[in-house]
C-alpha cells in the first residue's frame, strides 16, 4: 500500500477540510435538528454521539473512501484470520482469539488456537473459584484477603483498571494491588498494607524478564519467606501468569500455578488474557466472561458491519480527521465517572505505543502525522484544572466524554451534578460564546464603556471544539468490554490508514538498553563509561555521599 497522502482521495479530503475549517458547529447544528439522530449510533448499552465534530454529510463519506483506499477490509480480514500482521516481530496479533465466545476457529501457523485459550479460562476459573471460596489457603492456613498483582506496562495497566472500574462487581472481601514502579516506595506502601500470612501475589510478566517486575518480586519474595520464615511459603503465595514457561519455574514458581498465554498476545492487548488473572479472582470468572462478551460482540460488529455503521471505524478515521487535516497533535479522554480513573492512562498506553510511530510498514519515513498525544483525566476534577486550554487555547483538542447515565453510588444529587457537568462542557466547548453574547452579558452586570471593551476579549470562547461523546446506562462488564474492544479498533483503523505497524514497540528499547549500561556504573561496579557531560554530571550528583 502507498503512504496515505498519495492516496487519490487524500487530496479531495484537503480540499473538504478547506470548506468545513470555514464552519462552526453552532450553524451546522442550527441548520440541521437531526444532526444528533444522524451522526449517533447506538451499541448494546452504549450511545455513540458524534454529532458534535466539524463534520458535514460528504466527511464521512470521503473518509470511508479513505479507509477503502487504505484497504481496511482486507486488513481487518487479515488480523481476524491470524495472519503475521506484526511484521517487525513475525507475530500474528489475535486478542480477538481470547473474547471469541463464538468459538470460531481461528488458526495460528495452521494450529487451532481456541482449545488453548479455552483451557487457560478453565484454570483461571478453577483457581479464581478456590480462592474466593477460601479453599486455596495461605501456608499457616490463612484465607486469602490481599491480592497484590507485580507487573508493569501491558501486565498492570490493564487489569488494574478493569478493577477499579468494575469495582461494585468486585468481592468485598478482597482488597487488590497493583504493583508496577520499581521505586522501592510503591512496593513498600502495599506491603505494609499486607498480612503476609493472607496474601497471594501474582506476578505477570510475559516475558518474565522485566527488570521492574523481577525486582519487585524478588523483593515480595525476600519479604514473605522473611515474615513467615519458611521458603516453602512461596508455593501457596505465589502464582505467574507469563510466556515464559522455564523463568517461571526458575524464580520458584511451581509450573502448576503458571497461566500460560501466547506471543501472539501484545501486552497492551492482554487483559483478556490470562493476564486478567487478579479481574478474574476479584469479580469471579461470570462476571470476566461478561467482559469478554461484551468485547465479542463489538469485535464481531468490527468484522462484519459495513464501514458507514462501523463504529471504531467512523471513531477512527475521526481521529484522522483531526491529526492530518486539521493538524491536532493531541486528543484528550474526560471521563465523568470515577470507576474509570485510570483508563485515561490505559488509553495512552494503548493509543501511544501502537501508533507512536514514524517508519511505514515499506521501511519508509510516513509523511503524515500519526497517532496523537493521548491524555486526559477525571472530567469533573479537570474542568477546575486543565480545561481552560481546552476552552481558550491555542491548540485544538478533541476531546472523549465518558459517562454513566446511572450510577451504582445514588447519593442526593452527586450524579445529576456530575452529569450536567459533563453535558456542560461539550456544550461549551461546541458552542463557545460569542462577542455579542459575552458583551450582553458583561452590560447586564452593569459594565460599560471601556472598562467593559477592556475586559470583553477575554470573555469570549471560540467554541467549534469537537468531541466524542460515549455515554453508557451503567458501567456493566459487558459494556466496558465493548468499550475497550472500541477503542482497541480504533488504534488499529488508524494504524491501516497510516500505513504502519500498530502492533510492535521498538520505541522502548533503547531507554532500557542504556538503563543496563548504566546500572552497574552507578552502583561503582564499573567506572563510568562514555557519556556525554549531561549524563555523566547527573551520574556523579547521583554518587554523592548522602
Ligand atoms: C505492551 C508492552 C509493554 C509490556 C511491558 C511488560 O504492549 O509490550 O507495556 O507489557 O513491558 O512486559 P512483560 O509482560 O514482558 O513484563
């Protein structure tokens, strides 16, 4: 495939973005009132609205042309058939495989990959059910109460946020921790938080060698056998979730209480995997299968729905829209429900280390920008923190709204605050305040002359800030399942679209190789080596005595 800009219609979608800069939201929607009814689709539980993007009825259209030309059917054929689409790592890429309730086969170098998969739900079940039930005991005999997953990246963000946001799901009973950063401090929180006699860690690594993660294992490890004196301990406290088979069994884990996946699972597409684990024990396996269910059904509507009605099709080349036509870097996530605070920083990864990306899949430099800047928070707290930007600004932010039209915490008004808020705030950002609004209201509060021309510039709100908005009924497993599936389809739309590979992340590797020269540097094994000033003036202030 050509890079993107030398496509036919690349050159007819600049010259729409010609037109459609010219216009404001505030006039579309005035001029159409089905504008919501047209550019909104429902999804199960969930409501697609994505009326209010700087979008006239000839930009779907021309950027569904767009992925055609990218040839996005036949990619998406390609990754659901388990073809090596991961060229750089020779990897097929099949999430899908592990929410294919429908049990379609599906092949890996000509091998059936459901019965595996099925497999490792079976175990997942069967030990998640053991320690819930309090069969599984501690090594003094000790229910479990304290689940402590040690992973970082793909092995953390993941599970930890499917936690949190199906936390009403959850086993009261259970309290669960995520353990990711090697500074010594986020290890040593939890573990004072912890009765070693009743804690279970569960260490998730696919490769089983991250520096981060095998650090802070061996420092539970050290701190359990220390605390109940008997090595022996770690049969009943400790179980792994990785790739690899003979590091597992290295570090002491028996083998038994490893829960296997593939290379064919992308960390930051592992949730599903057994890599959901600590989901699985905190919200029991009904409640995961719901999760995989609901990520089925959007990555079956992805498959077979035609690219006018698909929706991580349209949210995608939305995106597009905005990065190369528009020339937003950045997109924002405002999530106006507290269940999913850290999906914010799971998107990032997601969308981030996928598209991050600047070599095309022909070893060519793209000429067009790729995946955007992703950031974003809880909305409500935002608003009295970063949204000025996103009001008045320089830069153009589209923006994702999240939110629950119902709430599992019916207090007073919390809920109907917290949703005003949001509806507010896409409404603000579209619509803006014009001069002539900002100065009738400036003259009813009784200025005038130029005390009132003096401060009316500042007054005024450009509006015409697109955003998504994603509401949902509540927050169930299915939903979020969808949800996340969605946003997955996305990232990879645009990847097809930009013609790169969404699926490898060599972007990481040389902070970690420079990281391995310099430790042993550091700690004095070795005297320091060639560096430049910067690095070497920061290594000796680091070496200074305390
Ligand atoms: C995700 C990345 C990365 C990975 C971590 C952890 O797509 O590959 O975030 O998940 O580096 O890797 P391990 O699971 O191998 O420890």
């Amino acid at each position: 495939m050509s890079a993107p800009s030398n496509l036919p219609v690349w050159q007819a979608l600049q010259a729409h973005y010609a037109e459609v800069a010219q216009l404001h939201l505030r006039e579309l929607f005035a001029a159409d009132p089905d504008r919501f009814t047209r550019f909104s689709r429902y999804f199960g539980d969930l409501l697609v609205d994505f009326s209010k993007h700087r979008i006239t009825d000839d930009t779907l259209p021309l950027l569904i042309e767009l992925a055609r030309q990218a040839q996005l059917p036949e990619w998406i054929d390609r990754a659901f058939n388990g073809e090596m689409i991961n060229h750089t790592e020779q990897r097929s890429v099949l999430h899908i495989a592990l929410r294919n309730r429908s049990n379609r086969p599906i092949q890996v170098k000509g091998q059936e990959v459901m019965p595996e998969v099925n497999a490792v739900l079976e175990h997942m079940r069967k030990f998640a059910d053991q320690i819930r039930r309090g069969k599984w005991r501690g090594h003094t005999g000790k229910r479990i109460r304290d689940v402590v997953n040690i992973g970082i990246g793909g092995s953390d963000l993941g599970p930890k946020m499917v936690c949190q946001a199906l936390e009403p799901f959850g086993d009261p009973t259970l309290r669960m921790h995520f353990v990711s950063n090697v500074d010594g401090a986020h290890i040593s929180y939890v573990l004072a938080e912890c009765d070693p006699e009743s804690t279970l860690f569960i260490i998730a690594s696919k490769t089983f060698t991250t520096q981060e993660t095998m650090t802070n294992a061996h420092t539970a490890r050290a701190w359990l056998v220390k605390e109940l004196g008997d090595e022996a301990a770690v049969a009943r406290h400790f179980v792994a979730v990785s790739t690899n088979a003979a590091g597992v069994s290295q570090f002491g884990i028996d083998t038994a209480n490893m829960f296997e996946f593939w290379d064919w699972v992308g960390g930051r597409y592992s949730l599903w995997s057994a890599i959901g684990l600590p989901i699985v024990v905190y919200l029991g396996m009904d409640h995961f299968i719901e999760l995989l269910d609901g990520a089925h059904a959007m990555d079956e509507h992805f498959r077979t729905a035609p690219l006018e009605e698909n929706l991580p099709a349209i949210l995608g080349l939305l995106g597009v829209w905005y990065i190369d036509f528009f020339g937003a870097a950045s997109q924002v996530t405002l999530v106006y429900d507290d269940y999913l605070r850290s999906l914010p920083d799971y998107l990032q990864q997601l969308d981030m280390e996928s598209n991050g990306k600047s070599i095309d899949r022909a070893g060519q430099a793209v000429k067009v920008n790729t995946g955007p800047i992703l950031w974003g928070g809880l909305g409500n707290n935002g608003q009295h923190a970063f949204y000025q930007l996103l009001h008045q600004g320089t830069h153009l932010v589209p923006s994702d709204f999240l939110a629950p039209a119902h709430s599992p915490n019916p207090i007073g008004d919390h809920h109907a605050i917290l949703l005003a808020n949001a509806l507010a705030q896409a409404e603000a950002l579209m619509v803006g305040k014009t001069e002539a609004q900002a100065r009738a209201e400036l003259e009813k509060q009784g200025l005038s002359g130029e005390a009132l021309e003096k401060l009316l510039p500042y007054k005024v709100f450009p509006g015409n800030r697109p955003s998504t908005s994603l509401f949902y009924r509540r927050l169930t497993p299915q939903v979020l399942g969808s949800l996340l599936a969605m946003y997955e389809h996305k990232v990879f739309v645009q990847g097809v679209v930009w013609n790169i590979n969404s699926f490898d992340q060599w972007g990481v590797e040389l902070g970690k190789q420079l990281a391995n020269a310099i430790l042993p540097e550091l700690k004095g094994e070795r005297p320091a080596g060639e560096h430049d000033a910067s690095t070497l003036g920061l290594i000796a202030f680091c070496q200074a005595p305390d």
